[in-house]
C-alpha cells in the first residue's frame, strides 16, 4: 500500500513533469506561459466563478521549479508575467527527445 506521503510525491513529480514537457511544446514560440494559461491546458484551472486565485496551485508548483532552476520568468504574448524553461532545463529536454 502506498502511504499518503509517497503519493504526493509521485503527483509532484508529475505534476512538474506536466508543467515542464507543457512549457517545452511552447518554448520556441518565444514568450512565456502565464500560470493560468498553463492550468487551462494542463486540465486543473477552475472557473472564476468558483475561486479568486484559479492559479494557485500551478503557481505553487511554478514556484518551486524556479528555485530548482527549472524555469524562468518570461513576458507573455499579451505583455504579463509569465513562465518558460530555462534554457539549460530545454537543452536536457530537447537532448532527450
């Protein structure tokens, strides 16, 4: 049996997995991902209607993919904060395609 602990650490892992293969697809069109953009895509962003912060958890998780210098802050299409890989995250990833 899996304990509680050992599963939030296998969702971590994919929920970063998610967020970094995500933000590799969208790397080369040359701006960021907004934390609510990502949430839409990945699936896990709740109607505005439902809570205040839709981007919470992505942002979370965005969050510490930073401090593990996963990715980097990066100006959206629309001229907002936003996230993309870091370049040394999308050279691992493009060399293990």
């Amino acid at each position: 049996m899996i304990r509680p602990k050992q599963m939030v650490r296998v969702g971590t892992f994919y929920m970063h997995e998610a967020i970094l293969d995500l933000l590799y697809e969208n790397y080369l069109e040359g701006h960021g991902l907004g934390a609510s953009e990502i949430g839409k895509r990945l699936g896990i962003y709740r109607d505005a209607g439902v809570v205040h912060m839709n981007d919470a958890i992505v942002t979370g998780f965005l969050n510490e993919l930073y401090e593990e210098k996963c990715v980097v802050q990066k100006t959206q299409s629309n001229g907002k904060g936003g996230w993309t890989l870091s370049e040394k995250e999308y050279e691992t990833r493009k060399d293990d395609i």
